[in-house]
C-alpha cells in the first residue's frame, strides 16, 4: 500500500507535467476536429487531369468515311485514316499539311482533337480558337474541346466560362457542360 501510495503523490508531486499532458490531448483532438469539419464542410474540388480524363473523348471521325478496299490514296484520305486508327501523330502531320493548302473546319477541329490525344494542349487551343474565330460551323463542338483544354492545362476560370456558356445554351452539350461546371466549381 505504501508504494501505491508514494506513486498517487508522486503523480500529484508534479501538477504541471500531468496539466502540460492533457493540453497536448486536447490541441491534438482541436486539430482532428478542425480537419473533419473543413473536409465534411468544405466541397473537395477535383483534380482537373481527372476531370479532363473522365470527360475527354476523341471526336470520332463523322466528316469522311473512309472508302476501304480502293487504290486511290491521297494525302486526305491517308489522314482520315489515321485518325480513324488512332495513330494521332500521323494524323496531326497530315492534317497540318493539307491546312497549309487549304483551312477546313473539319480538318482543323480533328487535328485540334489529334493535338489533344498528343499531349499538345496550346496546339489544340490555338485550333479550336482559329475554329471558332475564322469559321461559322462547328463553333460548339470547338468549345466544348476548348474547355476541355482550359482543363488540362489547369485553367479553371477559362473552363468555368466556357462551360457556362455551353450550359446556357439549347444544345446537346449543354448538360455535360452543366454536369462537368459543377464538377469544376
């Protein structure tokens, strides 16, 4: 009992050390408290690679359809198919070279699509951009893929009016757009 006893006032002996104690368990559960409440309360914000990743789809190849099983291969038709085949790089080359002889929408938004399967984000801005300013068709395709690139390249504010934009429309992109807003919000 002695020894019990001598180690109940040894504890007491040192008020400050058992007072220094219990602050340290209740600044450790404040900064517990602090870290649930800031993640119940606060909406997490997604990464925007993810969302360009969930979101990005390559536009398929509607304009040209490839006639299969003929000889005669020009320059268009090799680049038609090359997108078709996924082979972007091929593609992007091609398509660049007959936009050199002659600026089409169509071959500028699939290579602004081709430039984004390649990781070139300015490139395909710098598409879509040209697409919306210099042609009247396609303009909502192009924004749509614009706002995808303000994405990848962590421009939130762009993507955010862009998006909203697309969302107020009467379109088929507008509630991907909403959806993908709030996403990016």
């Amino acid at each position: 009992l002695k020894s019990v006893e001598e180690k109940i006032q040894g504890n007491h002996a040192h008020p400050s050390f058992a007072l220094t104690r219990t602050w340290y368990y209740y600044a450790a559960a404040a900064v517990v408290a602090l870290l649930i409440a800031v993640k119940v309360l606060l909406p997490a914000q997604q990464n925007t690679d993810d969302l360009f990743a969930e979101y990005f789809k390559p536009y398929p190849n509607v304009f040209e359809p490839t006639v299969r099983g003929t000889d005669m291969t020009t320059k268009r038709t090799e680049a038609f198919q090359a997108y078709e085949k996924k082979n972007y790089k091929q593609a992007a080359l091609l398509f660049n070279e007959l936009l050199a002889a002659k600026k089409e929408s169509e071959i500028l938004f699939l290579l602004g699509n081709s430039n984004l399967m390649l990781g070139q984000v300015t490139e395909a801005k710098g598409n879509f951009v040209t697409l919306i300013n210099d042609f009247d068709d396609m303009d909502l395709q192009a924004k749509w893929y614009l706002s995808l690139c303000y994405l990848k390249s962590d421009d939130r504010e762009n993507a955010r009016k862009m998006l909203k934009e697309l969302g107020e429309s009467e379109i088929s992109y507008a509630s991907k757009a909403k959806e993908l807003l709030e996403k990016v919000d």
